[in-house]
C-alpha cells in the first residue's frame, strides 16, 4: 500500500518558492491583526506572562509568513503587559518561538531568514502536528496559519478505480456525496487528533488561534475559485496524459489530501472535541477583497509555490512545471468564471484551553 508523500510548500527562496508566493495566505494575518490582539487582551490571563512565554507555530513553512504571525502574537502580549503592569516586557519576558512543520519543509531557509532584531529565542520542531510534537504544557500560544487544509492521508478506497468510492478528480470537489462522507471523515479524526495532542501541549489557559479559509455552510468546493483552479490543475493533468507525457493510469488514480470543512463542520468538531473554549469565530472581511491582485499568472505561481512539490512527487518536476504553464493558461480562459465564483470565508478562530 503506497503512503500520501509529505505535502510540503517550495522551498528556498527563488521565483517558484512558496517564501517568494504566499502573499496571500499572509493576508489574512494582517487583515485579522487588530482582532487577534484584541483576543489576547480580553482572553489570555495576566498571569500566563511571566518570566518565559512560548509562542508555537504550526505548519511554519519556510517563511516569511510565519514571522509576521508569531510577531503579531508577541507584540499584543508585550502590549497587554506593558499596559496592565506598567512594567517593561523586555526587563521581565523572555519569548520562546517553536516552529514546527514536517521533516522534509525547508527549516534551513526559516532560520537562515530569522529577521534581524527579533525579541526571540527559535527552535524548530520537526514532526506531523496531527501528533505530538512537544511536551506537556510547553507553550501558552498557539498559531496555524493556512495549514487545517491538509489531510494526513488521502481516505481509503479513494484513488482505487474498483472501489465505490473512486475518485476521478483530483480534489474532494463537493459534487460526489460518498467522496464528499470519506474526506470528511479522515478530516474528523485528523483535527479531533490536533486538537487533542495541542490540549497537552499547552498550559492550562494558554490560547490556540487558527487562521484559514473554510467553505460556506452548503458551499461545494469547485464552486468557490480555489476549487476551480484545483478542477484546472486536473484538466491541465489530463493534457498532459494525451500528449503521452505522464501516464494516464497515473492520473486516474491520483488524489489530492486535501479537504476544506464547511463553517458548519468546522464549529461541530470544536465544539464536540471540549478540550477548549471558543472564545472567538470571526469572518475575516478585507477591505480590498481576499484576493486584490487577482490575475492567472498570480493565481498560477501561488498554485505552484504550495503543490509544485507534491506533484512533483507524483509525476517529476518537468511535467509539473508543465501542469503549471498549462493552468496559467487556461486560468485566462476562464477567468471570468473564477472572478465571480465563491470565495469561501476567511476565518480567525480563538480557543483558550480548558
Ligand atoms: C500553505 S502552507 C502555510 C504556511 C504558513 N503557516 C503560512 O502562513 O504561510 C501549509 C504548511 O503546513 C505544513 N503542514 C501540512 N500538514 C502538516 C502536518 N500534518 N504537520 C506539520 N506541518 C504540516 C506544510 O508542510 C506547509 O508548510
Ligand atoms: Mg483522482
């Protein structure tokens, strides 16, 4: 039985490099910056800062994202600090940044990149957040941006043409219920697993904030943009498979762990899991629209940056970079219909842990 490949980002920091094309997943951090704060003002207790304060980022990748993330997180801490103790932070707290990813991200970019005058100590955590990772009660705050999408695995039966449940797309489209039941279902165990192991990890009190987008109650994935640039990489694929570049056997059976929950679904498995306290659920409206440069070369390079090395595991670099040439191209030819498709909701969750 084949194993999903780890899904990791592009690393280093040239054209293709998720660090050079994740302008969008950093966004939505600055978009939700003021709330954020707000949240650990009203929500974390006084008492939690002392002497050292763990910060912990979850799917880190290679930067530059993940510093303005655990930089917002210390910044409302010192504030909340300075304010309420009239004290000087940096005389009293000394911030203790984890950052985590899977093995084979590419950490020596992250540390090499580590902004220049920071107020932290770094690590870095190597290993699935879908277990654990650190000791118990070893950080107060918590952070995943853009990072809740991935499944561990792609659900049985899914990329097996004989099984009810083959998938002939690439992606968990929404459209095929039986499909739709067996993502949902790992998607359920996998983030009751994250949940659970993050309720050890963290002091009692301490905060997990998830950042992301989800789609709208009764919203099928191809009909929001991400969905059907996705539904284009599958045709772009296909392509390639007539022209005899990759196999078409290849492409049948080759699946995506990907799946974003429904608001809905998303809200039940907190709310079930009752390790935490939902203390914030904000739809993250941005002034300029989730997505202002909106254009297919765009839309192409960020595309590529978070799946050109998955599917580079799959099928070589060539015929991804290919795939990517391909979508380019037919995301100009449909771009009308990606403008007005549904954007899904942005969201910034706050738990505070029981
Ligand atoms: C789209 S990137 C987001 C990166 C970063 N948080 C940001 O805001 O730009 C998703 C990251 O999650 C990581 N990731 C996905 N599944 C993971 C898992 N099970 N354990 C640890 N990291 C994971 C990937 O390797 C990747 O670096
Ligand atoms: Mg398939």
């Amino acid at each position: 039985m084949s194993t999903t490949p780890q899904w990791i980002m592009i690393g280093g920091e040239g054209p293709e490099s998720y660090n050079k094309n994740s302008s969008y997943q950093r966004r939505l951090l600055e978009a939700a910056k003021e709330k954020m704060s707000e949240a650990i003002t009203a929500k974390l207790s006084l008492d939690l800062i002392s002497d050292r304060f763990g910060v912990a980022d979850f799917g880190c990748a290679s930067g530059p994202n993940t510093f303005v993330a655990v930089q917002n997180i210390i910044d409302a801490v010192e504030d909340k600090y300075r304010k309420e103790t009239g004290l000087n932070p940096a005389d009293n707290i000394e911030f203790q940044v984890l950052f985590n990813d899977f093995t084979t991200n590419d950490f020596n970019t992250l540390f090499q990149s580590l902004p220049p005058g920071r107020r932290y100590y770094s690590s870095g955590v190597p290993g699935s957040f879908y277990n654990r990772v650190l000791p118990k009660e070893s950080f107060h705050i918590g952070v995943i941006n853009y990072a809740l999408n991935f499944t561990s695995k792609v659900p049985e039966g899914i990329t097996d043409r004989d099984s009810p449940l083959w998938n002939k797309d690439i992606h968990c489209t929404g459209f095929n219920q039986a499909v739709k039941k067996a993502y949902l279902d790992q998607y359920l165990s996998d983030i009751k697993n994250l949940l659970d192991a993050r309720a050890e990890e963290l002091v009692p009190g301490g905060l997990m904030l998830l950042f992301g987008s989800c789609l709208q109650d009764g919203v099928k994935m191809s009909e929001t943009f991400m969905g059907i640039v996705l539904d284009i990489v599958g045709a772009s694929l296909n392509d390639l498979a007539q022209l005899g570049l990759i196999d078409q056997k290849e492409v049948d059976s080759f699946t995506t762990p990907l799946y974003f929950a429904e608001e809905g679904e998303l809200r039940q498995i907190i709310e079930e899991n009752g390790k935490y306290t939902v203390e914030a659920f904000e739809d993250i409206i941005q002034p300029n629209g989730e997505f202002p440069y909106l254009d297919p070369k765009i839309l192409a390079d960020s595309f590529k940056a978070i799946f050109g090395a998955f599917l580079s595991a799959h099928f070589g670099i060539d015929a991804m970079r290919k795939v990517f040439e391909l979508v380019e191209v037919k995301a100009r030819e449909e771009f009308s219909h990606i403008r007005k498709a549904n954007l899904g909701m942005q969201y910034l969750i706050v738990l505070r842990k029981n």
